[in-house]
C-alpha cells in the first residue's frame, strides 16, 4: 500500500466484531480507532478542514452496505453501454484534478464495506435474473478497483463469484500497481484488468498519487504474463500544445509491453465535468491548466471540449490505435449519438463486437 497514508480509522459500531473488520484493524496496525455509530460523524469531522476532499482521501470508514449493484448512471443524452457498478468501496486516495467525486461524494471518507457475502448473494440473485446474454460490471464507478486492493483483497474475492459465469464480465480499473493478490488466484476468461492512462506528463501534473504510466503498463504486462485480459482507459483525453506526439508515445508504449490479442476494450473520452467541480478544482489545483480552454455546456449540463473538437480527439486516437490493427477494440465514453455516428459511420442496432463482448445500446 504505498503511498495510502491513513490519518485515521473509524468503524461503524454494527460491524465493529465483523471477522473482516478485524483483518482490515490489522493491517493498519498504529492508527487511532474511533468506533462511531454512522459515517456522519466521520463527515462533520471531515466538513471543518479547510479542504474536505483531500482530508477525506486519509480517513478510512469501515461499514457495512445496505446493498451494491446498480447500474451505471449513464449520462442523459448520452449512448449508454448497458454498464453495472458494484460499490464496495467509495472515494479514493488518489487526487486526479478532474476527478468528479470531489464535488460528488461530499466529504465521504474512503470507505470500505466488510458484508462481501450480503454482495455474494446480491451477485447470485444478479446472475439468476439475466441468464442469457453478456452484462458487463465493474467496481471503478465510485473507487479506484485496486488502490485499497492490498489491504481488502475484493478482487479475489469478487474473481471467485465471476469464475465459470460465462455473459458475466467483471472489470477492475485502476490508476494503481498490480496488487500481489491477483497473481496467487488463476485468472477467469471474463475478468478483465484495466488500466486508466494518460501521457506521463499528465499524470505527473493531475493524477497526484498515482502510478506512473511506465508502472501502469508494466502491471498490464505482468497481468497478460499471468493470463488475465486487461483493458485501458483514456479518459479523460486533455486537449493542450503537444498532445498528439504524447498520446502517440503512450499507444506505442502500450504495444511494446502488451500484445493486441490480449486487450478486451479500449475506452475514449474527452474532459467533461459538472459545473460544481470547475471553482472547487481551481481552489485546490491551482497549478492546473486543463480548465483553461474553451469549453460548451452540454444539453445534460456539463461542460464539454466543443462537439468538433471531440470528434477530431477520437479520430486520432483511433488512427493511432489502428496502426496496431486495434481500431476494432475502441468504443466511446459518455457520449451522444451524433458523435458516435461520425466516430463509426453509422450505428447498426444490436451490433456485437468480438473485442467488445456484449451489444450495443443503440
């Protein structure tokens, strides 16, 4: 767990003689425990720092949810891709300046939930009502599926309930390492490893607490080594002076390492933010310059790169990703129809894409 540094742990008093609420108390041996009867308590402590969010990502609340599984709120007006999220944890350590969970989860500490077997029985009422057809879900949503990985092992755990559920893909994404976790399981034909990626220079100046793109890759590589499928992210795609060369030397990067028969999905989005984040994301980046560009506000509200803009992005990242004879791996990201239209040519309904495995939402 290197670089997570926890002020604090607080545990909800109904789960504080949980076996895993013990197991999550010994591996952060040296901090103060304080046992509170709800995460409000942790949240009135958190609300009078003078930054919320980033006091939020070093105090750890271990809870229990009262349920899990929904699906992802797609945008409105948006081309939704019949995507389900799994909470189980919320917020992350990370501080990416862009980050809509700053100005989304409202002081919520990192919070991490211990009744996985209440989330199993979820999962098998899941399976039981779509029997047929492909479903893709992932934990990315509202966490970082790995940063907390070392400590919880929910990626074990939930590889356990997706193996030899053929439809069923589960997704872990991530700005983190390879966990060492996911290396002592087999993996599953349909568990997918992904990787959000940026150029390093990004990273470095956004993504504050996160690997490296070179460390990124590289546990992509171990992953495929191992037998897993891994999947990558760029999203949010930054516009700014000397993107394209960047972005090239980050597609050329990942060839190097990761052979194309081993990638599921690529995903592509352009910067797009709510309008809550642009004054909380100035206060706490000042050094940022991603917010210095022209922006349209967008009929569902949020402030977007202008439509042409977006669309010259993807057409280059897709010309890049073509040059590896990986054009086939690409879908779009929270966007709308028009925009899928000029990415593809035209939309066939109920399309199915063999790197892509289940139907598009048109």
């Amino acid at each position: 767990m290197a670089g997570l540094r926890i002020k604090k742990v607080w545990v909800d008093r109904k789960v504080e003689k949980d076996g895993l609420t013990r197991k999550l108390l010994d591996g952060l041996a040296g901090r103060p425990v304080e046992i509170v009867d709800s995460v409000e308590a942790v949240r009135r402590f958190i609300r009078q720092h003078s930054d919320p969010v980033g006091e939020s990502k070093q105090h750890l609340f271990i809870t229990a949810q009262p349920s899990f599984i929904r699906p992802c709120p797609c945008t409105p007006g948006c081309l939704g891709c019949g995507y389900w999220t799994i909470d189980l944890d919320l917020n992350c350590p990370f501080d990416c300046s862009y980050c809509i969970l700053q100005d989304y989860l409202d002081g919520q500490p990192l919070t991490v939930a211990v009744n996985r077997e209440q989330l199993g029985s979820e999962l098998e009422e899941f399976f039981k009502q779509r029997p047929s057809g492909i479903t893709r879900i992932g934990t990315g949503e509202l966490a970082d599926s790995l940063a907390l990985d070392e400590l919880t092992e929910n990626s074990v755990f939930l590889i356990e309930r997706f193996r030899d559920r053929p439809g069923f893909w589960l997704e872990l994404k991530s700005k983190a390492g390879l966990p060492p976790a996911l290396l002592r399981v087999s993996p599953a034909d349909n568990v997918v490893l992904s990787w959000s990626l940026n150029p390093q220079a990004v990273i470095a100046s956004e993504e504050k607490g996160t690997a490296g793109l070179e460390e990124r890759l590289r546990a992509a590589s171990r992953a495929v080594g191992h037998g897993y499928r891994v999947g990558f992210h760029f999203d949010p795609i930054l516009h700014y002076p000397g993107w394209h060369q960047d972005y090239e030397r980050v597609v050329e990067a990942i060839f190097r390492l990761v052979p194309v028969e081993a990638i599921a999905w690529v995903s592509l989005g352009s910067l797009r933010f709510p309008p809550g984040l642009l004054p909380l994301a100035r206060r706490r980046f000042p050094q940022s310059r991603i917010y210095e560009h022209e922006f349209i506000r967008s009929a569902e509200g949020k402030y977007r790169y202008p439509r042409p803009l977006r669309q010259w992005l993807y057409r280059q990242l897709a010309e890049m990703f073509a040059g590896f004879g990986a054009e086939d791996r690409l879908y779009l990201c929270m966007e709308t129809v028009e925009v899928w239209r000029e990415f593809y040519g035209k939309i066939k309904r109920g399309r199915q894409n063999l790197a892509f495995p289940f139907p598009w939402q048109c």
